[in-house]
C-alpha cells in the first residue's frame, strides 16, 4: 500500500510540474527572430529564452539523443546513469551563422547534471556536476558564441540529469535546470550587389594606376 501511495505522489508530481512529457513539440519562432525550432521534455520558452529541467518531465537519455542527434553521450554522462534528459533543437539555420546565448544553471541539493550544446553530431558541455561532488550550486551568467560551419545547419541545447532523487521528505521536486538568456542567431553577412559593385570598381581602378 505504501508502495502504491509512493507511486501515486511521484507519478501526480510529474505531472503537476512538468506537465505531460512532449517530444517533438514546437517552439514559438517568434520567441527567436522568426527562427524554427523544437522541444523535448521539460522546455519553458520565452522571448529569446528558454529553461531546461530533468528529470521531471524530461525523456529518457536515448530519446534526447536521438533529438538532438549527438553521438558523444559516454563522454558527457562520465558513465554515470542519466535519469532523463530535455533539450530544444533549431533547424535550417544557414551556413556560417552565428549563435550566441547567455547561460546560467542551478542544482538543488542532491542534484547531479550536465548541460551542454549540441552541433551537428558533436555535443560540448558548458557546465556540469557529477555524482563525485555533493554541493549545492548556482553557476553566474556566462556567455557562448558558436559559428556554425560548412554544411552545419542546426543547432541545439540540451540537459541530462544524473540523479534519480525526485522528492525532498517535503515532497519537493528535485531538478537541475539550465537558464538560456539572450539567445540570437545571426547570419553570415552577404554584401549587396551594389556594394559588390563599388568593390570590384575600386579594384580595377588600383589596377590601371598600377600599370601606369
């Protein structure tokens, strides 16, 4: 009976914080500079914002994958479990664009993670608390600035959580989460035709005084 009762609480917590688990859902392209993009597990979005948190509502870690397309997952788990994972995926974004965000994360008490973004198949964690290290920690701001190169075309954030723990004895959730802020992307610069025009111009006029 207890058991049951234990299920009850985790299985009516789920659901009361991080909804009913969604993977692929759509995110608001207006949120991000009309960019398309798509969520796995638990994703608040806002403008050019996005927050991040596992277990709860997260997929399990080969889904995640699978979503965000990285193949270094070994590397990012250090071999520990991963207990759920969420991420958000933005695609068709051309060549040589540059993403930016600032990023900031928080672990609860008991709370073990790893954050990280994803480029083509490569995964690069930006911050981290293994199982080896028990602490409570806020991680400040920081920044990250990612050009996209030849025939790389998304882009995506991710979060595993590396604990299981999902209640405090207050029945309070227990989740790593991973704050993006100020997130942008922007193209590679073309120059227009006219100024295409003038350069070429220019050129040619150094090379005729050269040859005088």
């Amino acid at each position: 009976m207890k058991k049951l009762l234990l299920t009850a609480l985790l299985w009516s917590g789920a659901v009361a914080y991080g909804g009913l688990v969604v993977c692929p859902g759509p995110l608001t392209a207006a949120n991000f500079q009309g960019h398309s993009g798509q969520y796995c597990g638990n994703v608040v979005e806002g403008p050019q914002s996005l927050t991040l948190s596992s277990p709860i509502g997260g997929v399990a870690e080969p889904a995640l994958q699978t979503f965000l397309g990285y193949t270094n997952g070994s590397s990012l788990t250090q071999e520990f479990p991963a207990f759920g994972g969420s991420g958000a995926l933005f695609t068709g974004i051309p060549e040589g664009s540059t993403v930016s965000f600032n990023w900031s994360t928080f672990f609860e008490p008991g709370t073990f993670g790893v954050m990280f973004y994803v480029v083509g198949t490569e995964a690069t964690i930006v911050d981290s608390l293994y199982p080896a290290a028990f602490e409570e920690l806020l991680v400040p701001v920081n920044q990250v600035s990612v050009t996209l190169g030849a025939g790389q075309t998304s882009f995506g954030l991710g979060l595993l959580s590396l604990s299981n723990a999902v209640m405090t004895d207050a029945l309070l959730v227990f989740d790593p989460q991973f704050f993006v802020t100020d997130f942008s992307i922007d193209p590679l610069a073309v120059p227009e035709p006219a100024t295409l025009g003038l350069t070429a111009a220019a050129l040619i006029g150094l090379a005729l005084l050269r040859r005088r």
